[in-house]
C-alpha cells in the first residue's frame, strides 16, 4: 500500500473531519482513506465524456449533453 500525506489541511476542515470521523466510529485515517478510495474509482469529467463518445444510437455529442443538462438544471422554473 502506498503512503500519502497532506499538509496545509485548514484546522478546521480538520476538527470537522475528526469530529465525523468519531461519530462514524472511525479514525480519521479511515474515513480519509475511504473517502479517496472511493474517489479514485469515479470518472473524471474527461473520462466520462470519452466514454459517452464511444457510445452508438444517439446523435447528441457528449459535450451538447453536458451542456443541455447543465441548461435544465440552471433554469430557475424547475
């Protein structure tokens, strides 16, 4: 396994991540290594733009979706 280590943390970014951290009956090391390993699993916008690219059947590009979705959730009538 590797080892990382983050400076610079705010201390209260850290208080509120120990605190969760407690409550979830965890140690902080836990929940931030959860935390990024879960992190690491999701696709990065790029990635899954990429991935929608290759798909067949439509004729909408992955940009256009991502611009229409991002058009219907700004629309303050919804």
């Amino acid at each position: 396994m590797a080892t990382l280590q983050v400076r610079n943390v705010s201390e209260d970014a850290a208080r509120r991540l120990r605190v969760r951290a407690a409550a979830n009956g965890q140690s902080l090391q836990e929940l931030l290594r959860l935390h990024l390993e879960e992190r690491a699993t999701q696709p990065t916008v790029a990635e899954w733009l990429a991935r929608i690219e290759t798909r067949r059947g439509g004729s909408l590009s992955g940009e256009d979706a991502v611009r229409l979705i991002r058009a219907d959730r700004d629309d303050p009538s919804r």
